[in-house]
C-alpha cells in the first residue's frame, strides 16, 4: 500500500532536498510531479488540484525559499497538507447512545461490506467487550444472508436468524427488537450492495436508515477504487448522513488513492481499514502515520504498537537478556521468525519501516517471502539442539545432513549461517553502542515529534536482520 | 428479458460521465488549432475517466499535432477524442469462441475478490447457453463464506449442472472432478469459479498456478480461456491486477464488469494500449441477460458523451 506513490514522491523530495537553494520554477517542477504521482496514485481528480494549489502557493511563499532549508520546508508543507487531506485525528466510533446502537454499513456491490461488518463485530465484541448482534439486509444477491451467518459463526458474533422472503426494513425492525429483548449493547446491519445511481435500491437504503436510526453510518469503499470512488462517496453521502468511511483491502497493493480522496470528498473521517482476509484484519485509521508511510517516513509508531500486542512479554525479556551478553542463537532466531509471522508476515514488516527499499522491492518482484521465514525455520528445525546453541559446531558433514532434512541446499544452509553471523556482530555492536536502551531512543527519536526528521535509511534496523536482501534471491 | 439495446444501457451509466466531460469540452473555445490551455482540460478529463495519465498524455499528444484550419467545434473535439479512444481499443475487441476439440471449453475465471466474478460467470453461462452450447459449472470458490451457495443458487435459475465441494476443500481437485465429468457428459463448455484473491498474496496466487496445473493433467489444451474480470470501478490498479494475473495464471482475456454505474472503464484504454489483451465482454448490470459484446466503438463514444451511431 502506497508504495509506488511513496517512491515518486520521495523522489521529488529527494531532489528537493538536495539543492541549497530553491526558486520559485523548482517548486513549480516538483508540484507537477508530485500531480502526476498523485494522479497516477488514483487521487480523485479535483482532490489533486485543491492539494497541489495550496501546497504551491504555501511553498512559494516567500518565507519558505529563503529560509536555510528550502527543500525540508517544502517537505514539511506537504506532509501538513497531507495530514490536513487524510483528517487530522484518529476518529473512533461513536457508540455512546441508548442501546442498542446500530452501525448501518453502505456501499457498492463488492465493496467488502459482509466481511467487513464480520470484522467490526468481532473487534467490537473482544476489544470493547460489547454484546453484538449483526444482520444481513441484503435480499438481493444469492446467499448473501448466509454468508454473514457464516461469517458470524467463525467471528463468534451472533447474527439474525434468517426468515426468507422479509424485506429489509421489516429485518431491520427484527434485529432492533431482539437486540432489545435480549441486551445486546450493538446492532450491525450489513446492507446489500448497490450502485449508487440506483434510485430503488437508494430508497431502500434511506428507508432503513429512518427506521432504524443508527448511530453509525459507515461507507465501505474499496482501496482500489479508481477516480469513481468520488462519485461513489457523493451520492452516497448525500442520500444518508454517513458519519464515517472504512476502506477495504489496504493490504492490496493499490495505491491509496481512495484514501486520499475520501475525506475531502465526504467531509467524514476514515475510521477503519481492512488489512487482509482474516475476521481480525481491521485496524483504526491514524493520519498521521499514514502521512508518514506516504512520505517514505515508514510508520515505527504502528510497528511498535503491532510488536507489543503480539510479542510475549517473558520471550522479549529472554531475548533481551541474551543479546545484552552478546549471545544470540539458532533458538533465538527462529523465535524471531515466529514473531515477525505473528506480526503479519514480512511485508506488514516492510511497509512500516523507512528506509528499506531494498527489501520492498525484492518483496515485489517476489524475490522475498513469507515462504523463506517458514523454510528458514524447517533449516533450523533440522539441526540438533547442540548445533542450535553453538553454530560453531555445523561443519561440512553436518551441513549435508540438515541440507538434507530440510529439503533445501547446503549453499541455502551456508545463507542462513551468514545471516545468523551477521545478526550476532550486529548484536554485538549494538551491545557497545548501549544496549536495548540505546537502540529504543534511537526507535523513539525517529518517530516523535510533529514531523519525523527525514533520517538517511539506517543500517541497523531490528527485526529485519541484515543480509536478508541476499537471501532471497534464488 | 430487457428490449434496451445494451450501448443505451451503458450509455446510462456512462451519460453521468459523459455529462461531467460535455461539461468539460463544452467549455473549451473554439480555436484553429488546440492550444496548451485546452489540451490541458482534454488531459484532465481523460484522467478523471480513469484513462490514467500515462495514456491521457499520449491523447493528449496526438491531439496536440492535430491542425483545424478551418476552426474547430466542441463537438469536432469529441469526435476526433472518440476516433483516438477506438483506435486503441479496436484491435483488442474479440469475442469468445467455443471451438475447443476435445470438448469441454474450459474456462477458468480469475480475478480480486469483489471484482464480480460469480455473478460475471452466471452471466456467461446464460450467453453460451443463448448460443445453444451446453454448460457446466465447478464452484471453485471453496474460500468465501457461502460463495458456492451464491454460484448453486445462480446454477438451479439456468437449470445447468454444477461441481461442488465442502466450503474449505481442495480448489484443485474440485477442477480436476469437474473437468472429469465434464468430459464424460461430453459437455460444451466448463466455466471454473476461483476464490477472489488480491494480487499480491503469494500463497493465493500459487493455488492458482496449481489449478493450472492440474487442468493440464487432463487436458493438455486446458484451460482454453482463463478470463480475468475486472471492475470498472478500480483505478490504476487494475493494470498491476492484470500484469500480476498474467504472469500466473496466463489471462487470455479480460471482462469489464460495473459499467452500469458511473464508472467510465477508461482504464480499459490503458489497458488495450499496455497489454492488448482481449476484451471479450462488458457487464452493464446485475441480470442474466447484461453480458454484452464489447464494441470498441460504442465504448468509446459513449466515453467522450456521443450518441451511439
């Protein structure tokens, strides 16, 4: 996600950035680059021409060319401007209403509404420790009813049984009641898919909405929606009043357009995005970090959150202390490769942190992936515990064998050991340079602050070992 | 079912289109030769029509050498965008043939989940069935939530045999089933659900190898087609949809579905100009009979806001 667009702009800035001086022509070059980047990005078409007309006019101002960093200022202006476009604050739902509340979910066909309201309700149960009950309204398309029954089943979110040959509407008024009946504090209702020049279906969807009166109504829009996506979010916000957008399939690689566009275009916040096919891939919307991942500033913040949710406490205290004697071992290595799995796989990894092209682009051309972790780990599964603990100990012999067991390549195996000897030495100057405190504020510099500083790519970035690029390809 | 003849159809959703563009070129003066100024706001609005900038700014080139001695009128404008839009997309408009020995045609149908494939290949079923070709189908859609239930449900309307499994079985060996009896009831025409998949996910996009794979087993010539549907509503990204899907699965061509909204499908220009990939059809609505062939033409008229000719 945003990848291609984060490398056009970098781009620009990086010549930019560059230069001691600025003028007003440079700035002028670079704006229409950052256009076409934006455009090519699937930013909508009149989105783009309000965001480049006020960062030009902000850049060419005269206090920004003559100030001693010309090219930081500019960079900065576009990242306001872009925090600015994608919302400013984190936005959450809005629940706090008589229960039940309900959260009505619109949106075109293929939108990934089902799935989606599965997701809501299966966070909103295990985070918010909410009682929730969702419903299908969609009596339109075959076995739509059913599939947020399945759905629910595997989410462990209770949904409205199904009567056949009920209108919307008359659902709606079922669910609200049970939901009374039976305490639920949330009410989900998953509305069908519909085009929005479909003036049918639209009544249908205001009929819901007034009878039901949700507290949330949120606009399910594909992250890979073209320049339609403004028409989409038009028509939809003026037939009912939505009070939010969730933007599906940000774990495609579409460029993020739709992101862009949304707020602008409907005035409401983002508050969710779908970040793969599991029921648990949803996760709040943060602008600013988003801003960041868009400027090639990588996004440590999310990174960080991601690595304490998922790392076990005991097994990170365990690491910590190995690698403060400056021993780090097969065990632990492959401890860490069951970590950066939990935490989404290496391109979730990847796309958070700056600075490591090199490896998001062995990641797109297929070079890298998550298959190498799992191969890493049958090598290392194949070796004896003693080998294990004392890498010293894989001679040639043994080399064949674990070759063997594996069912990869003693040059395979040769790879592995290199990293493994690369990430102890990068162990080991981590050790002199202080330590796990040391390498925290070094984390901690890069992502406080309103605007990160546009640090060189460092070397030593965690999680990611060294030779990693090297591995990959075959 | 509907008598509307299907370029007004799309003309229904494309008019939203056309109107923004007629609004557009409208405004633009009536010059000899097309300054910068105007070339600009043809440009734009391509882009807004999904066109995508690379292939706008080529129009926009060709456009740019074009001389009008004697003056120009918007609508001469139209025109002359509408002749450069069917230019590419002519040589790319070919029509599905069922000419496959041994029988059945197999056809795989592959593309992004949300993108309209079961309802597309409900749709397909329907025409070759128009055209009197026997049908069969495998729902190979063993990933999503009741997705068999849906392609079931679709199979009883056209009373056309279908091949399923359990909701998480094999996707391959059910191809590989289907394709068996297929071929013992000697039928036409296989057309083989998939499972929604992004393109970026290795794993998903390997199943889809493997399906290859296995429909080559039996039959050397399988799959005969492998068509990639493609909503119209997706921007630029539909091209890296298309690169990634043709390097795996080997796309023989593409459908275009969601033309009756306001999508305007100009990235099928991007597309046809990049890939030249066959377009076999377009979907322009949600019933059996809204499968149409794609006019190159028509599409681009409607595109540019001209009346169907």
């Amino acid at each position: 996600m945003f990848g291609s667009l984060s490398e056009r702009l970098s781009g620009v800035f990086d010549r930019l950035r560059g230069r001691g001086a600025l003028t007003e022509d440079d700035v002028r070059q670079a704006m229409r680059e950052v256009r076409i980047a934006l455009l090519e990005a699937d930013v909508a078409l009149p989105v783009v021409r309000d965001f480049v007309n006020k960062i030009t006019e902000k850049a060419i101002g005269q206090n920004v060319l003559k100030s001693v960093t010309p090219g930081q200022q500019v960079v900065k202006i576009v990242y306001d401007a872009l925090v600015e476009m994608l919302g400013a604050e984190t936005s959450d739902l809005n629940l706090a209403v008589n229960p039940p509340a309900v959260i009505l979910m619109v949106g075109l066909q293929g939108s990934g509404k089902t799935t989606t309201s599965a997701k809501l309700g299966k966070q909103l149960k295990e985070k918010d420790h909410k009682k929730v009950l969702m419903a299908s309204l969609d009596v339109h398309r075959p076995a739509a009813q059913e599939q947020l029954a399945t759905l629910g089943t595997q989410a462990d979110v209770p949904t409205l049984p199904i009567i056949a040959g009920q209108q919307p509407v008359e659902i709606a008024q079922r669910a609200l009641t049970s939901a009374r009946l039976q305490g639920y504090d949330v009410v989900i209702l998953d509305t069908a898919g519909r085009l929005h020049i479909d003036q049918l279906l639209m009544d249908e969807m205001k009929a819901v909405a007034d009878s039901s009166n949700p507290a949330e109504t949120l606009l399910v829009v594909d992250a890979l929606a073209g320049q339609d996506a403004v028409n989409i979010a038009k028509s939809f916000s003026e037939q009912v009043d939505l009070t939010g957008v969730i933007l599906t399939r940000m774990d495609g690689d579409a460029r993020g357009g739709a992101a862009l566009s949304m707020r602008a275009v409907t005035g409401k916040p983002i508050k969710f995005v779908g970040t793969s096919e599991k029921l648990d891939g949803i996760s709040p919307f943060h602008p600013d970090r988003v801003a960041n991942r868009i400027l090639g500033m990588g996004d440590i913040i999310s990174l960080v959150e991601k690595a304490s949710e998922t790392i076990e406490k005991e097994d990170a205290e365990a690491l910590a202390a190995k690698m403060a004697k400056g021993r780090f071992d097969f065990n632990d290595l492959k401890k860490q490769f069951g970590q950066m799995r939990r935490m989404g796989g290496m391109g979730a990894l990847a796309s958070m942190l700056p600075g490591v092209k090199q490896i998001k682009n062995a990641m797109a051309n297929g070079q890298v992936d998550d298959r190498i972790l799992i191969k890493m780990e049958a090598m290392i599964d194949s070796m004896t515990p003693k080998e294990r603990i004392r890498p010293e100990l894989i001679n040639a012999k043994r080399k064949i064998r674990i070759a063997k067991g594996s069912g990869t390549t003693v040059q395979e195996i040769n790879r592995l050991l290199k990293m493994h000897q690369e990430m102890s030495s990068a162990m080991k100057r981590l050790k002199k340079m202080g330590g796990i405190k040391g390498l925290m504020k070094m984390l901690g510099g890069g992502a406080d602050g309103g605007v990160p500083p546009m640090m060189p790519p460092s070397g030593g970035i965690p999680g990611l070992p060294p030779g990693f690029g090297g591995f990959g390809r075959k | 079912m509907s008598d509307t003849p299907w370029y007004k159809k799309i003309g229904f959703g494309l008019k939203r289109t056309s109107e923004r563009l007629t609004e557009n070129l409208s405004s633009i003066a009536l010059k000899a030769a097309l300054d910068d100024e105007t070339l600009d706001e043809i440009e734009e609005t391509l882009i807004a029509c999904d066109l995508g900038p690379g292939t706008a700014g080529r129009i926009r080139e060709r456009l740019a050498t074009e001389r009008f001695p004697q003056g120009v009128t918007e609508l001469e404008v139209r025109e002359v965008v509408a002749q450069e839009i069917t230019k590419i997309l002519e040589p790319v408009a070919k029509p599905i043939e069922i000419d496959a020995f041994p029988r059945p045609q197999v056809v795989l149908v592959i593309g992004v989940n949300g993108s309209g494939k079961t309802t597309t290949i409900a749709k397909l079923a329907h025409w070759f069935q128009e055209l009197d070709y026997e049908v069969m189908l495998v729902a190979g859609d063993t990933f999503r939530a009741a997705a068999i239930g849906q392609l079931k449900v679709w199979a009883d309307r056209l009373e056309i045999p279908i091949i399923s499994g359990a909701e998480g079985a094999d996707a391959a060996s059910l191809v590989f089933q289907g394709v068996k009896e297929g071929t013992a009831q000697g039928t036409d025409t296989l057309i083989v659900d998939t499972a929604g998949r992004l393109q970026n996910k290795s794993g998903l996009m390997d199943e889809l190898a493997k399906i290859r794979k296995v429909l080559g087993r039996l039959n050397p010539a399988a799959p005969h087609n492998v068509i990639l549907v493609l909503d119209a509503t997706n921007g630029q990204n539909a091209l890296s949809q298309i690169e990634v899907f043709k390097e795996i699965a080997g796309v023989s061509g593409i459908i275009m579905t969601k033309l009756d909204g306001t999508a305007r499908g100009g990235i099928m220009v991007a597309a046809a100009e990049k890939y030249g990939l066959p377009i076999h059809a377009i979907g322009v609505g949600e019933s059996m009979d809204d499968l149409r062939p794609f006019d190159p033409e028509a599409v681009a008229r409607a595109i540019v806001g001209l009346p169907h000719k």
